[in-house]
C-alpha cells in the first residue's frame, strides 16, 4: 500500500538537537513501591512471529519482513495511562510537561475550538493539525477545556520524555517495541489485529478508529469522535485493553527500518497501535504489526503510553 501524508498519524515538533537524556526524568523521585500495581497483567515469555508482510501495510515504515522474536517474561499495564493516573503524578512531583512548556501541542481540526482564535495557528504541511496555546495534558483543546468528565480516558498532550518520567516515578518503565506487539497479539500468531483478522467480527466494533469519510466526517459508529476511556471496548486474549485504536503508546525504541536510524527525524521514538484517526483510507496503522514514530518531545491528542514492570 502506497504511504499517505502521515499527518494523519502524527504531528511533529521536528527538534532534531534535543538529547533523549534531555529530560526531567532524573529530578523525579523513583517511588519505593510500584504505582498502581493493580493494573498490571504477567505476560509470560515465549517466542512469536513479528513483523507482517500485509499487503495492506506499509512496509517503508519497516513493518517487515517477518521475523522471529524471542520475548522474556514481564507485567504490562491492562489499559494505558489514564488522566487520573497522570493527575496523581503531577499532584506528587511538580512535573510540567514538554507542552506545557512550549506552551502548546498539537490539536486535530475536528476538535479545534475556534478556528481563528489568536491562540490556534495553521501550520505549513500539517494539513489536519493545528498547534493550539496552552493545550495540555489536563485542557486537551486549550483553554476552556477539561478533562473532568474524562479522568477514565488515557492521558494525551505526553511527550515521550513525558511518558519516561512518568514511568520512572510509577517504578514501572515503557515497553520495548517487541514486548509491546507480542503483547498486542494476545497469543493470536500472525493475524491483523489483537482479536483475529475482521476489524468488525459480528458487525461489532472492537477499537475507537475513525468511521465515514476522513478526515471530514466522523459517523462515531463506535460510538467516539475522539478518545474513549482506557478501558473501553473488549480485551484481548492477554486481558489488555485498546490495544488497537484509540491513542497510540510511546516505546523505548529509537525507530529504525532495517537497522538503520529514521533519518527523517532525529531523536525519534516508536509508537504502536493507532489512534482515533486512524482510517483504512489514509492510515490503517490499527493493526498490530504496524509502527510509526515521532521526536521525542512531540506531543499531540491522539498519543499516550502504558506501562510495564520486569518480573
């Protein structure tokens, strides 16, 4: 399949001489126990298939070719981090994220407030995406917005650096790039999504990607034009929730094709499972061997992260 105009995926900062050791992640206090432990499911270890040779891929993005993989035992959080979970960390450390500091993060056009608001500025080559003023984690279109009646969704407006400082806080880390797809294919070997092959066994929705004509008109037949809570939808074989769809979950990886470092972005981070806005039409990356990724300090409303604990 011919790659489309990635934006739909992700916008990026684009800072290519920011150090991945950037970060306040060493100012941040390691908890002496494991936060929200409760969450955590043991994946066991195992060896599986990954990678695809989909024709319905990309596999300029590196999504093959198949390989085996070899993966030891570890505890991945059931759903991703949630608004409360995040709000609980800002509420023990004082942390402000990469936004925060910008100012501003990237919001989709559907869910841009005022269009032409001084505040919310169109930027070249980012056709649906506009950088809104004081978008953050906790007013994900800008002021005037709250997540109160979403504590239950995953936390969005993160960084990676965000999402390592969080992790190393929780006393849990980010999962590498391959325990994330093993752990997405919940024991099911080479099929396209964490449930089997259909997007819609049954005539039934089982991930929040985008229905109806992208990026124009969303038919929220799944019933969510943008996130929906982190719990939604069935879990997959190993009990993990959203797996495909919904926010797409920053890994430890540098993104490589190959063996070789994305030289499109420096500094950049894999991200896995698709978002919201994910379409068969422009980016079906909702499926479990597909990747992409984003510079370190990006951050938008449609990427979070989960965590994962060695045993």
């Amino acid at each position: 399949m011919d790659d489309p105009i990635k934006t739909c995926c992700h916008a990026s900062r684009q800072i290519g001489n920011v150090d991945a050791t950037d970060m306040e992640e060493s100012l941040i206090t390691q908890s002496n126990s494991t936060k929200f432990s409760d969450k955590l499911i043991p994946i066991q270890a195992g060896k599986f298939i990954m990678g695809t040779n989909d024709l319905d891929g990309f596999p300029e993005d590196g999504e093959g070719p198949p390989h085996e993989e070899v993966v030891d035992s570890f505890l991945m959080d059931s759903y991703t981090v949630t608004n409360q979970e995040f709000a609980n960390f800002i509420e023990a450390t004082g942390y402000q994220t990469d936004a925060e500091k910008y100012g501003w993060s990237f919001v989709f056009d559907a869910l841009v407030q005022d269009k032409n608001s001084p505040s919310t500025r169109k930027l070249p080559g980012l056709a649906w995406w506009y950088a809104v003023m004081n978008a953050y984690w906790y007013q994900p279109e800008g002021e005037g917005s709250s997540i109160e009646n979403r504590l239950d969704h995953p936390v969005v407006h993160v960084s990676w650096n965000d999402a390592q400082a969080f992790a190393h806080w929780a006393n849990k880390r980010l999962p590498s790039e391959k325990e994330w797809e093993y752990a997405a294919r919940g024991g099911l070997a080479q099929k396209r999504y964490p449930w089997g092959d259909a997007l819609t066994p049954g005539g039934e929705h089982y991930c929040n990607i985008w229905q109806g004509e992208f990026p124009y008109h969303n038919t929220e037949a799944d019933g969510y034009l943008a996130t929906a809570p982190a719990k939604s939808f069935p879990p997959n074989g190993y009990g993990l929730y959203n797996m495909s769809g919904n926010v797409w979950e920053w890994c430890i990886d540098s993104f490589t094709i190959k063996g070789k470092r994305d030289l499109r972005r420096k500094n950049s981070r894999v991200t896995r499972g698709g978002s919201y806005l994910c379409h068969h039409s422009y980016c079906n990356r909702y499926r479990v061997a597909a990747r992409t990724s984003n510079t370190i300090d990006s951050s938008s409303s449609n990427i979070g992260f989960r965590c994962v604990k060695d045993i």
